[in-house]
C-alpha cells in the first residue's frame, strides 16, 4: 500500500472510531448502574396505573412509545412495559415489590411537578419504583397543558426503568428525557413528549447482560415495608447527591435499615429553580404561581 492509500486509510479508522465513540457519548445517560435484574431479554415490567382519567390518557401514550421502539428509529427494546392495574392509593402511591407504581395528586405546592423514587438492592438492583405527579402545579394553567403532562409522565416512569436525562440545559432534543418545557410558547409544542431512538439505545445498553435472579413481580407483587416508602416529608428523601446547573433536577439517596438505597430524582417547577438554581429546594417556600 502506497503513503496516499495509508493516509486514506488511517483516515477513515479515525473517522469510524469518532463516529462510535460519538454515538456512544450520545447515548450515555443511564442512572447510574441501577437496573431492574431478570434472567432474560425481552423482560416485562408492570407498571401499576392509580392515576385518574385525565392522567391515564396520557400515560397510556407513553407506555405505547415505550413499546414501540421501531417507531422511532430504534431495531428494538429489551424492556416491555405492561401497564396494569395500580395497587397504591393516588396520595401515597406506596412501593409494590417488582412494580413501578404511577400516581398524581395535590402533594402541595412543595416546589416539584415530578418525582420518581427505586428502591436498590445488592448495590445495582432496582426493586420497586414509583412516579408522582403533582396536581397542585398541573391544575394551575400554566403548566395544565397535554403536552406538559405527557412530557413528564413519559420522563417520570423512565427513570423507574434507570433512565437519566438525556440533557438538562432547556433545549429540547425531541426526547422526554431532557428538560424542555411544553408550557408558555411552547405549550403547543409535541418536541420532547415521546422518547427517541438514543433512549432506546441506552436501554439496550443497561440491560446488555444477564442476571441470575429476578426482581421483577411474577404475579401482582406485594407491598413494601414501610419505611422504604418516600412520604410527603421530603426529609424523607434523604441526602442530596446531584443537582443540575439550571436547578431543575436533584437526586437524592437515603440508606434503609434493610440494607437497601432508595434512590429519588426530582423534577421541579420553573419558578423554583429561577429563584435559586443551586440551593436545596427542599428547604424555600414555595407559592402557587398564577
């Protein structure tokens, strides 16, 4: 091979490798390590619907997106999601072991519109998760728009399947696992309300390998011991670990007398995060907003 075909060659392996490190960079927004275990691929998760009317449209949607990978440009998916009948009450939605429970609620102008928790076993194995919606702030009109609440119903439930963001800096990468937000001009905007084909990717990623055992329910799954649950005190939540720049999203893990982690990601308002985007908002005082 001459210099000339040497150059063109050298060329285009660097190209290649750019180009996958690239599409895996693009791809990396797992939560953590954090997993559901099974023993094979495709899985089912049960995801337990205590939402009313209203919500239950929408999370319908998602669960459809979320099953339809080839729709967006993705071959396939190693998780399944079966959208089943809840077994928590809409102002608790305790943990059901091996489910994912979905509700809404008035939790109170607390400052959060959502709020996904997991519990962890043996460091890396979700056990049960649930995804709240805050009815307080979606009654309110400016976040009361469809695609608002199906942006963030599709985003809450995804973390329970150890998704983080894919970006969390506003704009939108026409995912619901980044921060963009369908309210004010953009209230009539479908970007970001559906996952996209890097979600999917990143799935196939986090469930690559195999487990031994399972955590996931064979049949309705029973409830949790008590204090695993996330209450209405968000000292129940535990310590703060991560907080973006923007303050819209913080994580926070507390260490169960079991052994196990319960892990919580935390969505909040617009004005919470505008009126100090590096504290705690936990600890503000939060008022409805017009």
């Amino acid at each position: 091979m001459n210099h000339s075909g040497n150059r063109h060659w050298r060329r285009g392996l660097l190209a290649l490798l750019l180009s996958m490190l690239a599409g895996h960079s693009w791809a990396s927004h797992a939560w953590g390590t954090y997993h559901w275990a099974r023993t094979a691929n495709p899985f089912a998760l049960q995801v337990g619907n205590n939402m009313t009317a209203d919500w239950t449209t929408h999370l319908q949607l998602s669960v459809q997106d979320w099953n339809n990978p080839i729709g967006f440009g993705a071959s396939s998916t190693p998780l399944k999601v079966m959208l089943v009948a809840g077994r928590s009450s809409k102002r608790t939605c305790s943990m059901v072991a091996g489910t994912t429970q979905v509700c809404n609620g008035k939790y109170g102008f607390n400052g959060w519109l959502g709020l996904a928790s997991i519990n962890i076993s043996g460091g890396s194995h979700i056990t049960q998760g649930t995804a709240k919606m805050n009815d307080s702030y979606f009654n309110l009109q400016s976040y009361n728009t469809p695609n608002e609440k199906r942006h963030v119903v599709c985003q809450e439930v995804a973390h329970t399947f150890g998704l983080d963001h894919q970006s969390v800096d506003g704009g939108s990468l026409n995912t619901c696992m980044d921060y963009f937000s369908n309210t004010g001009a953009n209230a009539g905007s479908t970007l970001s309300t559906t996952p996209n084909a890097h979600d999917f990717e990143q799935l196939t990623l986090i469930y690559t390998h195999l487990d031994t055992v399972t955590t996931l329910a064979a049949g309705a799954g029973s409830a949790s011991a008590a204090d695993i649950d996330i209450g209405d005190d968000p000292r129940s939540w535990g310590v703060l670990v991560r907080q973006s720049a923007n303050g819209r999203s913080s994580v926070y893990e507390r260490e169960n007398r079991n052994g196990s982690k319960t892990v919580t990601h935390v969505y909040w308002t617009q004005e919470a995060a505008q009126r100090c985007r590096s504290c705690d908002h936990r600890f503000e005082t939060h008022d409805a907003q017009p």
